[in-house]
C-alpha cells in the first residue's frame, strides 16, 4: 500500500511537513490526504493518536509501548 510511506515517515520523525513529504513522494496533495487518512486509521487500530499541528507539521501522540509494537 502506498500509505505505509506516511506510516513509516511518521514512525521514523518526531514532526513531518505534509508539503515537504508531498514533494519528496512526487504526489498530489488530494492524493497525499487520502493516504493520511488511511495511514490514520492504521494508526488508531494500534492505539496511536496522529496530532496535525497547524503551522508545525503532523506527529503521533503514543506509549513506547505502543509504538514499539507498531
């Protein structure tokens, strides 16, 4: 699936740019909020809050326990 780019970006950064992540994988930002959406809820199946951060960027909100398991 093509929304694991964002789930991995998310698990790999503190703070991701959504246009600075919309250039690098060459995609549209309708395309880039639909794989949000989907990488959200991949998110909340595992217990993990994706907070969006006018201004900042988008980062999760999580146990290291949950994230590890992730």
């Amino acid at each position: 699936r093509e929304y694991f780019v964002v789930v991995e970006a998310l698990l790999k950064q503190d703070i991701v740019q959504i246009n600075k992540l919309t250039s690098e994988l060459y995609v549209s930002r309708n395309m880039m909020d639909v794989y949000l959406r989907e990488a959200t809820e991949w998110f909340e199946k595992r217990e993990i809050l994706v907070v969006k951060k006018r201004g900042a960027g988008i980062s999760l909100k999580t146990t290291e326990h949950t994230y590890r398991l992730a």
